[in-house]
C-alpha cells in the first residue's frame, strides 16, 4: 500500500477501537504500522495515526489483561506525539500537551511552531466556518501566551493572533465574551509592540476587534476607539497597508451610520478606492471592492444621489466576479443583492429586482448553515421578495418573503440591532400580504413583529426610523380594517417617533411626519396635525438637497406629494388662513423655488465674483446631464458625476468663505409670502382630503373662501375624465371636456368669483378684471379659464375676467419683478414644420409667417434646417420675445426632459431653464402640452412654459394639451393682431373669445391656451 492507504488503513482500526479493542492489535496491523513508520516523512498526519496507533495497542492491552506493558510501543507512541507536541499541541489526545515539559524536557522554544499551527487553526476554521476548529487554535494560542514573556515584538504577535482568533470565533458565534477578550487582548498587544510599524498592524486589528463590539453592543464610542487607532495605523507603507486603509474605512462606514456625518463617509468611499489599488491578494480586492460599494450603497440611502447607487452596483459586480471560488462569495452577493434592489426601487426594471433576488438565494444557500451572516440574507431575501411582489403580484413571491422572514427571525445568536431589522422586514412582508390577500391573521402578526422590531432597534440606530414607519403602517390598516382609535393613536406616535430619529435619511422622516399629521388631521387633531406637517416641510430643503441632481430631486419629491396641500388645510381647520398659505407655498414648487433662488443667488455672485459663478454654473451643468443608473455605460458617468458633486462642493464650500455669501444655497424662507405681488387676486385653490378651500391673496392680505361642493376624490375624477377626452378625441369628446367645465363652474368656479366681486359680464372687446389662479393637485392640469355654462351669458369665467396662471407665489414674485418695457424688441420667431421623425406641420410656417408679419422688422426668423440646437441656445438669451411653433413633447415620468422639437434634436426643460435672458418681455409656445407636465408632480409645474419663466421671460403663452395645426395657426394670429394693443394676457383673453364663438360646441379647439405670469 501507498502512503495514503496505509494512513486510511490505520485510521479505520483506530476509529473501531474504541468499540473493539481488538481493532489494533494483530500481525496485519503492526505490519501496516511499521511500514508506515518506515516512510515517515515527518509529516503530521503520519504522526498522529502512528502515535494514536501505539496509544491504542497500549490501550488494548490493558483492556485485554496483559501482564506488561511494550515499552517499545510507549516509547514508539510518545516519538510521535513529540512531533505532534513541537508542531500542533491540538492534535494530542487530552491533557497530552499539558504534561510535554514533564515527558519530553529541554525542548527549544516552540512557540513560533505553536503560533503557526494556531494560525493554520484560524484560516482552516474561516474556510469551513467552524467554530470548535477555532477554538482549537483560540486554545492553543492561549498557551503560547501563557509561557511568553513581554515587551516583544514576537509576544505581541502572538497576542494579536490570539484577538483575532477570539474575533473569528465570536463573528460565528456571537458570544460576547469573546468580543470582550478580543478587545483586551488587542490591546495588550498594541502596548506590548516596540517596532511602531508592527504596532500599527496590531492597532488596526484592534480597531476591528472595536467595530465588531459596536455591531454587538452598539456603543458609538468602540467606532470613535477604532477611528482613534486607526489613523496613525494608515500612515506606513508596506503590504499591509491596503488592509489598514481598509479597516479605517469600514469603521468610518459604520460611524456613518451612525451619526450621518457626511465627511466619514465621504472618506471612507475615498479609503476603499486606495485599498483596492495597493491590494495584491484577490481575496483583499474583492472584499474591499465590495465595501466599497456597500459605501456607497449607504451614502445613496442618506441622500438619494443616484451617482452612488450606479458605483455601489459597478463595484459590487467587479467584487463577486473575483470572488467566485472564495469563501466570501455569499457577502458579496448579498452587497450587490441590495444595491440592485435600491436600484428596482429607483428605475422599476424587472430584470434588476429578478437578479437582485437570484444574487441572495445564492448566498442563502453557499452561506455556512450555523453562521451568523445567514439569517442576514434569509432577511434581506424577504425584503426583495416583498419588493418584487409589489410589481408582480405572484403570490409565491410574497408566501416566500414571509418564510424567509419567519426563518431569519427564528436564527439564535443575533444581536438585537439585527433582530429588528429582521422582525421588521417580516413585518412589512405580512402586512404586504394582507394588503394582497385580506388575511386578517397576517396583519396581526405583521402589527406584533413591528412592535418586537421597534423595542429591539438601539435608539441611536438612524433604522429607528424606518422600522417605527413599518409599525405605523402596519397599526395604520389595521385601524382601517377595524376602526380601533387605539391603532390609529399608536400608528401616530410611531410615524412621530421616526420623523424624530434625527440621524435617519430625510425622506424617511419627512415621510413620516406627514403620515403622522394625515392621522392627526383625520382624528381632529389640526393643532398637532400643523406641527407634524411643518417638520415635514422643514425637512424638503434635506430631501432636494441641492447636490442632487433634479432628477433625483424630483424622484423624491413624488414620495411627499400633497403635503404643501395637507398642510395648508390642517391650518385652516385651526383657523389660521395665513398660515396656512405660507404652508402651501413652502410645500409646492419646491424645485422652482430652489432654481429661482439659486438664479438670484448667481446672479449676486456674477455681479462680485464673475469667475467663480462660472466655474460653479459650468459643474453644475455637467451634474445634469444624468444617465439611469442601469445603463451599462453608467458606471463611467456615475464616476464622473460624483468627482463633480465633490468638486461642486468645494466650490460651493469657497463662495461660503466669501463676504456676503455664507448662506449661499442654504434653505431660505421668504419674509412675506401672504401678499399678492399683483395689482389683483391671487386665488389658490387648496385640494386636500379633509377639506378644500380657495385663499384669495390680495395686495392687502389673506382672504379665506371654502368650498364644500368640491372635494379631491372629485378633483381627480373628473380630471382623469378630461385628460381621456383631450387624449382620445372620440366622438363625445367635446361633451365630457363640457362636462368638467361645467362641474368646475358648479364645483368652485362661480363661487370664487362670486367672492372676488366679479359678477359683471364683459364683451370681448371690453377690458375685464383681472384674476391669477394658483391652482392644486388634480386642478391643475384643468383650464379653470374656461370653466362655465357654455351658451349662457354671464355663466363662465371667460365672461367675467381675464385669467393668467401661476405655479406659485414666488413665481410670479419673480416674473413680475422681471417684467419691465424694453425700448428695443428683439424678436425671435422659430418653426419646424418638417420635423425628422415626427409628423409634418403644415400650418407651423403659415404661422410663423404671419407672426413675422406681425413684428418688428429685424426679427430673426428660424425656419426648418435653420432651427437648429445650437442656433436658438445662440439666439434666446439675447431675444426680448419668443415665438415657436413646432412639436414638443411631455416626459411625465421625468418633466425636466420635457422638449420643444427643433430641426436636429431637442430643446429640453433643463436647458431652457438654464439660460440667461435679459430685458425679455414675454414668449408664446404654440405647441402641444408646453404648459403640462404631467400627472406625478402636478404640484412642481415643471413644464416647458415654467422652463421659459425660470430663463427670463416673464409672461408666456402656453398650452395645457394637444392642439389641432390649425387652431394654433388661428390662436397665433388673433393673439398678435390683440398684443399691438394689449398685453399678452389681456391678447389672449380676447382670442379667446372669439374663438370659443368659432367652435362653439368643442372647447378643445380654443380652450388649450393659458397666459402664464404677471
């Protein structure tokens, strides 16, 4: 027989031995045996079966009654175990090694030969995830320690092997005591170095040994310890510098999490990048790469930055893909796994949430069955379960959400930081449930497993907040169900309890605090429910921080829709009109806001400080230019545009330093937002669940007009009634639009106007008053100018005023602060009537040319291939008025990509806003949908007329729908024959007019038009 059958041989007669004696004893067997001796090669294997071999003979022996015992096979069996005790001590049989001295005396110094077995012990324990394997070395380690000195480099080696067996061991079995250990013995051994290199290998295994007893206990201060000793660690050279980068990066990811300090993560994302350079083990680069984009993952929950999402995707898969054959596969998994989850939830694109849960089934099942991570990934697979069954409705999808929950949560051994998040991601997986099938014994387990979550998460956890949500929404259906006021008081507290966990993403606190006060609101609470909805306001400067792109900005936002308007009515159920207008402003047009005060800003900073407003203008004009984070080519621009976003801020961190800007882009809060910037009412009609009401601003103040016959569930019938009219054009169209002009006139129109005293009918050659409406949520995509009783005089809104629009205050505050004569008209006129790809319009250069006609001579006039991109940028910011007459399109999902149509591409909304317009008067877009930007964020008016406000143009003419090439043409030129004589809203009012007689019975065809500012 060979080597290896000779050592199987031997092992199975002394695995049988313990049972029968005899296993060992025979000719054949000491044949077997001396043959084996006779290769020995002083390997350890060969060691252990022959000293175990004679150990049993003797054994046998005894057992049998013999006489005497073979003292050559003692002596034979204690040569062995001799090697065993110089080379692994673990492999003796019991209480063997505490006798070696006794047995085999003036043996050399075997620590160094003990230490590397014990660190074979710890890597073999790692890769087959066993803790006894550990222990084993844990064991041994503790002996080397016993017998050393101290004050040597050599000691304090053993010491950091010895805490990093007690930090593997505790990672596979959570016990406490061995964190604890871990963290005495690292420090011993940091104070025992002399070489201030070696010591600062060993301060880095502390300060991991610190982050692993945060994630036990959760002590903010074990990551202030491991920061403290981490930093003079990173400052060497040498191979291990990379981990050292490493592990202060993880304990500045943790601290982050913590205490959503931005530099600590900023850093740590720095840190990684380093790491993953100078690592030369493919086991290290992967391990940092996914760190990495768990960094990332993290920085994209607390701000939204979906640059970070597109790198935490990028470098999770560059980490699995050399990972594959490690035993750190399955972390890695689950790393990419949440990113592309985070992803779904941003793009909505089935095959990423399919990958998502295929990446953590993988990990599921190549995870060690008894480690400690496993229940981790059985929870996060329930979490991207239940967030694939919000898309699929498959019912085998959320079934498996709550088993996996159940058997994450049935794990022992977890700390309490990581139970709740998984009592609370099964908890929102039963209350999905229920929400699908009506099962009421789901809702109540749902309600129970919150309610664990909520008393095991920490305080100090920023995942406070989103587990305390879980519990309100959970209370919340269940109060629907069963109208219990216990549920609904409980459900409150819980959502205030999140908007208060300070250290949580804003959204999710601004989420909540408007939760709350929608349940406050309902249970008659409007002085509580005021409160709540201001601390959601207060948090929307966070939410649309302006490091964002408007893309992400926007995305946001659509989670706190209705809010301005929520707010405004629980202030007006407490009384309080002005307040409640000051609510509405601050919760509407939030992104306009932001883009008029950062103009403003500019503005200020160009007049002092030319240069750097351009260096910042040029940054912030790349930042826009996104891609989803899906395409493949993102990682490249994700990279660029987080370089940006930190040069930006430096940027921004230089204007600050600079007299007179230290509040540059900081939120402001307009001192006076309860008066009318006109010379006439301002009328905002506040569309809210619980009630809706008409504030009528005037020069003089705040005048509150309710309407009890309209209501939002209404609103938004009969608004979804009116967009399938204007879309379909079917034969009754005509008839359902006359519908809801008729209802808006019944519902809120006449007794608006009623209120403002505007009861006289005016011809369309008379100069009525004057009206500016500000309409909310599902109104403002319907034209309230043409609400009435077609055919009875005096009973419509045309009849008794002239109406223009305003997003918001603010917004005409500007507009009208912009308005001003301009002794020299520099008129632009631009038509494309043969678009590429789009359908021909005939009437576009009829149009243009009776425009022209109509203007000043020396207006330039850019017809088909002369429409150029570039050509009309060149030419708005140095035009007084504009005119195009072209397709443009509405992007719902993403306004801000909203376009005019020109000869070579598109004319978005974010480059229109981005211009610079001086001395204009006002533009007319005679286009489909210029003043519509669809039904997501009705409340932002982010359209391609608000895009001409934003550049410079104070008064615009746009349209709220699809409008017939021929009833634009006819538009266009009653409306310049009117503006030689009348402003642009008083021009469009009298078109109007004659108009609606000219198609008397399809409002379609004259009532798309609306006037648009001061």
């Amino acid at each position: 027989m060979d080597r290896g059958q000779l050592i199987a041989a031997l092992d199975e007669r002394i695995d049988r031995a313990a049972a029968d004696p005899t296993a060992v004893l025979g000719s054949p067997a000491l044949t077997e045996a001396l043959e084996l001796a006779r290769i020995d090669d002083g390997g350890l294997d060969i060691a252990y079966t022959l000293g175990m071999f004679f150990h049993y003979r003797q054994v046998a022996a005894e057992h049998l009654g013999a006489a005497e015992r073979d003292d050559r096979e003692i002596a034979a069996a204690l040569h062995h175990f001799r090697t065993l005790y110089r080379q692994a001590p673990d492999l003796l049989p019991p209480g063997l090694a505490e006798v070696g001295p006794q047995l085999w005396p003036g043996e050399e110094d075997l620590h160094p030969a003990w230490n590397s077995r014990a660190v074979q012990l710890i890597k073999e324990g790692r890769v087959r995830h066993d803790p006894r394997v550990v222990g084993d070395g844990v064991d041994l380690l503790r002996r080397v320690v016993a017998g050393c000195g101290t004050g040597s480099d050599k000691v304090a080696g053993y010491l950091a092997n010895l805490a990093l067996a007690l930090r593997v061991r505790f990672l596979m079995t959570d016990e406490d005591d061995d964190i604890t250990e871990a963290v005495e013995v690292g420090r011993r051994a940091v104070d025992t170095a002399v070489n201030e290199e070696t010591r600062g290998g060993f301060r880095s295994n502390l300060a991991v040994a610190y982050t692993a007893r945060f994630e036990r206990r959760g002590d903010a201060k074990d990551l202030d310890l491991a920061v403290e000793q981490l930093r003079p660690a990173v400052s060497g050279t040498g191979p291990t510098r990379a981990g050292r980068l490493s592990n202060l990066a993880a304990s500045l990811a943790s601290r982050f999490r913590i205490t959503g300090d931005r530099g600590d993560i900023d850093e740590a994302i720095g840190l990684f990048a380093q790491a993953v350079e100078l690592a030369e083990d493919p086991f290290a680069q992967a391990e940092y790469l996914s760190n990495r984009a768990a960094a990332y993952s993290s920085r994209y929950a607390q701000t939204g930055d979906t640059a970070d999402l597109g790198l935490a995707v990028a470098h999770g898969r560059q980490a699995v893909d050399r990972s594959e054959s490690l035993p750190v596969l399955p972390a890695m998994l689950n790393n990419l796994a949440l990113a592309l989850r985070s992803q779904y939830q941003r793009t909505g694109e089935q095959d990423v949430i399919d990958e998502s849960v295929g990446l953590l089934r993988r990990a599921v099942a190549e995870a060690p069955p008894g480690g400690v991570e496993r229940p981790r990934y059985l929870s996060n697979l329930c979490s991207a379960l239940r967030v694939r069954f919000d898309h699929t409705q498959i019912r085998p999808d959320i079934d498996e959400a709550v088993e996996r929950g159940r058997q994450a949560v049935a794990s022992s051994g977890v700390e309490k930081a990581e139970l709740a998040r998984y009592h609370s991601n099964l908890g929102a997986a039963l209350s999905k449930r229920f929400a699908a099938t009506g099962a009421h014994d789901d809702l109540d387990a749902a309600v129970a497993a919150e309610r664990r979550a909520a008393e095991l998460v920490p305080p100090q956890d920023p995942v406070r907040a989103t587990v305390l949500a879980n519990l309100g929404l959970a209370l919340r259906r269940r109060a629907e169900l069963r109208g219990a006021e216990e549920d609904l008081a409980e459900a409150a507290q819980a959502y205030h309890d999140s908007a208060a966990t300070v250290l949580a993403p804003p959204l999710v606190r601004a989420t909540s605090a408007q939760d709350c006060g929608e349940i406050q609101l309902g249970c008659g609470d409007a002085v509580a429910a005021v409160t709540s909805f201001e601390q959601a306001i207060g948090l929307i400067g966070e939410v649309t921080d302006s490091r964002l792109v408007t893309d992400d900005q926007q995305h946001h936002l659509t989670r706190l829709a209705g809010l301005g308007c929520a707010a405004a009515s629980a202030a007006l159920g407490n009384g309080e009109p002005v307040r409640a207008l000051a609510l509405l402003e601050r919760g509407r047009g939030i992104l306009l806001a932001q883009m008029l005060a950062i103009r403003s800003e500019l503005t200020d900073l160009r007049d002092r400080h030319e240069e750097l407003a351009e260096e910042w203008e040029q940054v912030q004009r790349e930042l826009n230019q996104t891609v989803s984070p899906a395409e493949p080519w993102a990682e490249n621009r994700a990279v660029r545009r987080s370089r940006l976003s930190e040069e930006r801020q430096r940027l921004v961190d230089r204007i600050r330093e600079l007299p007179g800007f230290t509040d540059f882009l900081l939120p402001k809060i307009a001192d006076d937002l309860a008066r009318s910037p006109v010379d006439g009412p301002v009328v905002a009609i506040n569309v809210a669940e619980h009630r809706c009401d008409a504030l009528v601003v005037y020069r003089s103040g705040v005048r509150l007009v309710p309407l009890p016959d309209l209501s939002r569930a209404e609103a938004t019938a009969q608004a979804n009634v009116f967009l399938t009219a204007v879309h379909d054009r079917a034969p009754d169209s005509d008839e359902r639009i006359g519908g809801v002009l008729h209802w808006m006139w019944e519902a809120f129109a006449e007794r608006i106007l009623d209120a403002l005293g505007m009861t006289d009918v005016y011809g369309a050659e008379q100069t009525p008053p004057r009206v500016w409406w500000m309409p909310t949520g599902a109104l403002s995509v319907l034209p309230i100018h043409a609400a009435g009783r077609p055919g009875v005089p005096g009973m419509t809104v045309l009849d008794r005023g002239v109406s223009s629009y305003t997003p918001t205050l603010r917004t005409l505050r500007q507009a009208h602060g912009q308005s001003r004569p301009t002794r020299e008209d520099r008129p632009l006129v631009v038509a494309v009537p043969e678009p590429g790809g789009e359908p021909p319009l005939p009437g576009a250069r009829r149009e243009a040319a009776r425009v022209t006609d109509r203007l000043p001579a020396g207006t330039v006039s850019l017809i088909d291939a002369e429409a150029t991109r570039e050509r009309v940028l060149r030419e708005l910011p140095h035009k007084t008025w504009a005119h195009f007459a072209c397709h443009a399109r509405t992007d719902p999902a993403n306004p801000f990509d909203s376009h005019l149509v020109v000869h070579d591409g598109d004319l978005k909304v974010r480059e229109i806003a981005e211009l610079r317009v001086s001395r204009a008067t006002g533009a007319y877009l005679s286009a489909c949908t210029t003043a519509f930007g669809g039904t997501g964020l009705v409340d932002e008016a982010i359209h391609i007329s608000s895009a001409f406000q934003l550049a410079g143009y104070p008064d615009v003419i746009g349209t709220l729908w699809r409008v017939k090439d021929i009833a634009a043409e006819h538009m266009a030129v009653g409306v310049y024959a009117e503006l030689a004589e009348q402003p642009p809203a008083q021009a469009l009012h009298t078109t109007l007019h004659r108009l609606r007689q000219r198609y008397a019975r399809s409002p379609y065809m004259w009532a798309s038009h609306i006037h648009i500012g001061p």
